[in-house]
C-alpha cells in the first residue's frame, strides 16, 4: 500500500529537492512570459510528485503546459495543442507526453491505460515516466514563449 500511505519525511523531503532544484535550474534561465493559471497548477504538480501520484503528475504536467501556452499566446485558443506544440517545434518527446495525459483522461474500455495492478506493480516505471513529464514541463514553461 506505498502509494496509499502517507510518503516517509525523508521519502517527500527528496522528491521536494528533486522538483525545486529544476524550478531553480530552470527560472535562471527562463522567460518573464508566464500564465497565472499555469503558475497556479505547478503548485498542485508538486503536491502529487511529493505524493507520488505519479499518473496525476502526467494529467497536471501537461495541463501546465497547455496552460501556459494559451495564456502566452494570443492566437492559441482556436488551435489544437497538437498543433501548437508543433508550430514551437517542441518535437516527439512533448507530443508522446501529450498522447499518455490524452490516453489517461480519455479512457477506453478495452484499452485502459492505467490499471489498478500497474498502480501497484509498476511503481518505480510510472515515477519514472512523471519525473519525465515534470522535465518537459518545466522546459516548456520557462521556455520563450516566442518560439
């Protein structure tokens, strides 16, 4: 029942290090272009990841990016955010997270992409995969929204 527990102070305390040294990695190097409803949901990412609601961080981490996107550019919200991702050129890795968040919150029937044994089983993959989708995320939210 890891997943259903409270995380070890140790256990959060490191994953809380781990996500404030990108925030700090990336606002270095950042753009002053950023969306309030974005800021907000990074929040809310961070209280997951220390968590390890791993599939909650996929959701939200992409969430922050679309956000982020519609709120830094004026001719986004006729677009789909396939589109928008390609027009910046944020290339296959970004679209790949786009299609998991899409494959969670879409679920089909006879295809799910979360199950219950994958919550307990596959611990250690998924927190792989949301480290990941913490990465773009940041990439992408303190990226130049210009291009």
């Amino acid at each position: 029942m890891d997943h259903l527990e409270i995380p070890r102070p140790e256990v959060w305390e490191a994953r809380r290090e781990w996500y404030e040294s990108h925030i700090f990695h990336y606002e270095e190097l950042g753009s002053y272009l950023v969306g309030e409803q974005a800021c907000a949901l990074i929040s809310d990412t961070q209280a997951c990841f220390c968590a390890g609601a791993w599939a909650s961080v996929i959701v939200i981490s992409f969430a922050v990016i679309e956000a982020h996107i519609r709120e830094t550019d004026p001719d986004s919200s006729k677009k789909q955010s396939h589109d928008l991702l390609q027009e910046r050129g944020f290339g296959e890795r970004v679209q790949s997270l786009r299609k998991l968040r899409n494959s969670l919150v879409h679920a089909k029937r006879d295809a799910p992409a979360l199950t219950v044994d994958q919550q307990w089983d596959e611990r250690d993959k998924l927190e792989v995969i949301a480290r990941e989708a913490v990465s773009i995320m940041f990439e992408i939210f303190y990226s130049d929204p210009g291009t």
